[in-house]
C-alpha cells in the first residue's frame, strides 16, 4: 500500500480518505473478504481548478482508487476523471479531467514498471 501512496504523491495526490472495506463489511455484516481498500485522491490544484469550473464538482471528488487482491496479485485502479466532464457535461471541466488523468495513469504505469 505505501507504493501506491507513493506513486500518488509523485503525481502531486494525497490521500484524503482510507476506507479499509474489507475490515468493515466483516465488523458491520460478518461477510469476509479478499483485502479491498478504497483511497480518496486529491490533487489540490486540480481539485481547485474543478471546483471553479463547477461548485458541485466535488460530488466527484476526490479521485477514487481501490487497491485490492485479485488472486496472487494486487490490482489498483483508478476512476476516469473523464467521468466529471461525461457526468456534467461541463467541458471547462475537460482540461482538468485531461490533467488528472495523466497523473493517475503515470502513478499507474509507475506501479506497473510501465507494463498494463
């Protein structure tokens, strides 16, 4: 989990919320799981932009990235921050969504040593 972190933090995201799903639906139903947790992503100057174009942007924010084990490996991955101008149909959110989405496919690919 921390190399996810890190590779967000190169790309300028904090990591605003850690829900640990596993843990919670095993408190709050009994059900066990695989490990499942859901990052809450921000990039502060790209969640300022957004939130300019649109002050009910942050319905979509922060970017949510699950980290989770799917068989012998971890899987992570990130929502397309497309979704905002797709949803909103607002293109001033278009730049932002662009910028967002390198930066999320960079700390990917940097997890991945490049490989999908």
């Amino acid at each position: 989990m921390s190399a996810v972190r890190e590779a967000l933090a190169e790309q300028g995201f904090g990591i605003l919320t850690e829900i640990d799903v596993q843990t919670r639906l095993l408190e709050k139903l009994g059900h066990e799981m695989e490990d499942y947790l859901t990052f809450g992503a921000c990039n502060p100057p790209l969640a300022h932009q957004a939130i300019e174009a649109d002050r009910s942007i942050g319905l979509l924010l922060p970017c949510n990235v699950v980290v989770r084990t799917d068989g012998d490996r971890i899987a992570v991955q990130a929502l397309d921050p497309g979704t905002m101008v797709t949803l909103t149909g607002r293109n001033a959110l278009k730049s932002v969504a662009e910028e967002a989405t390198l930066r999320l496919d960079s700390a990917l690919s940097a997890l991945t040593g490049g490989k999908e």
